[in-house]
C-alpha cells in the first residue's frame, strides 16, 4: 500500500525562502539542468520528500508500493531490480562500463541513493499518493537523476517519465519525460522537474516517477534517482 502524506485542512502553502534558494542553487551550480522549468514565485517546504535517509550500513528495501523494482543486495543490480546505497561501485559492474559514484547528489557521506537497472519493461520507481492539496495551485514535482553508462558503452541512454495522475492512476493528468541523459565520462547529477496546476475540483494525486525506455536493454537502463520533492510554487514573497 502506498504511503500517503496530507497537509492541512487549511490548505496552507507553508513558503521559506531559505529553503527554494538552497534547492536553486544546487540546481545552478552543482548540477546539469535537463528540460527543467522555473519557479516564477517561491517554493514551499516539500509535501512529500524521499532522500533514501542516511546510513553507514547497507540501505534497505523500499516500502511495499513505492516501485514495481526488486530490492537486491548485490554489488550490481541485476535488470528489473535496485540497491540503496551511500557509494556505488560501479566500475566492477558492466565491465567497467558504468561510473563509481562516491556520495549521493547532496555529497553527504552517509546519505543513500537509489541505484537502478531499470530494463525494458514498464516499471515504476517512485509512486506516491498526496492528498489536502490548495485548488487552483501550481506544484513542483522533482528529482535528481545520473546515467550510470559512461561514454564507452555506445548503448541507448535512460529516458525516464513524471507524471501526475488521478489518485487511483488510471488518468495521466501531467507529464514530462526527461529525454535520453547524456552520457559523461564522470558522474554527473541532473535536476528535472515538471509542474502541475491543480483545477477547483481536485485536491488528491498520485505523483509516478517511471521508465520511458521501453525496450532498452537493462544492461544500457541504468541510472541513479535521489532527492525527489513535491512542493507549491506560491506567490513571490518579499523580504526586507
């Protein structure tokens, strides 16, 4: 069963500046942009956040319903499956060709990640059911992504799907594919988001984070997702 996070009745939209700058500058200078979208106001404090937490141990399984993955605890996740790790080993995978990542997108030395081998078929690796949202809002669904395949690898890239949809998942109300990531010859963070206007009538979601790479060989599919928020986008407060 999904785990479900509410905000309050009164349809709050809770803004902190100090907290949208920081995620604007991670944006700007620690990481690529993919596609990304602005903010024209300030954004609130997360409704719903998944760092994968913070552990010197090994990470384990996601809650049942959050991905259609299979948990593993092998150094390399094998097609169809993920690992939550601080560090990921990566050039003992593949014959060497995938990054060795030494910290999560943040750089925290205990923070996880979770590292995918997505393969070819329609899996999810996020879902997410929120509801209590404000009508007539606009939202920022957002995460950060790094392709695992270096340059040498010559293979199809990870193309990877947010949507908004209806509370149960059958409508797709918004959706925004990051396109094939570019592969580097370092591992190399990227920021995606997408934005939802909410109507009058609809104050519950369910927020997807998917493969769009139908096909691809898992071998080729594999990338690392951290740092995903779902977050207001209010009016511009000014300070001072």
């Amino acid at each position: 069963m999904n785990r479900e996070k509410r905000i309050s009745p009164s349809c709050k939209i809770r803004t902190t500046i100090r907290y949208g700058l920081f995620f604007l500058a991670m944006a700007i200078d620690c990481c690529s942009e993919v596609k990304a979208q602005v903010c024209s106001g300030s954004l609130g404090d997360p409704i719903i956040s998944e760092s994968y937490g913070q552990s010197k141990a090994a990470g384990k399984a996601l809650p049942q319903g959050i991905t259609t993955l299979a948990f593993s605890d092998a150094n390399c996740p094998v097609e169809g499956s993920y690992i939550i790790a601080k560090t990921f080993a990566g050039e003992d995978c593949q014959q060497g060709n995938w990054h060795s990542v030494p910290s999560d997108h943040t750089g925290d030395s205990n923070g996880q990640m979770m590292i995918i081998n997505a393969g070819g078929e329609r899996n999810t690796y996020y879902t997410q059911r929120i509801s209590g949202l404000c009508p007539n809002t606009t939202y920022q669904f957002s995460g950060y992504l790094l392709n695992l395949n270096k340059p040498s690898a010559g293979a199809a890239m990870p193309d990877i799907k947010f949507s908004v949809e209806t509370e149960g998942g059958a409508t797709e109300l918004a959706a925004a594919p990051t396109g094939p990531l570019e592969a580097h010859d370092k591992p190399e963070w990227f920021f995606f988001n997408m934005y939802y206007t909410t109507p009058a009538n609809k104050s519950e979601v369910l927020v997807r984070i998917a493969n769009n790479a139908i096909g691809n060989n898992g071998n080729t599919n594999a990338f690392i997702l951290d740092d995903i928020a779902f977050r207001a986008c209010g009016p511009i407060v000014q300070t001072g």
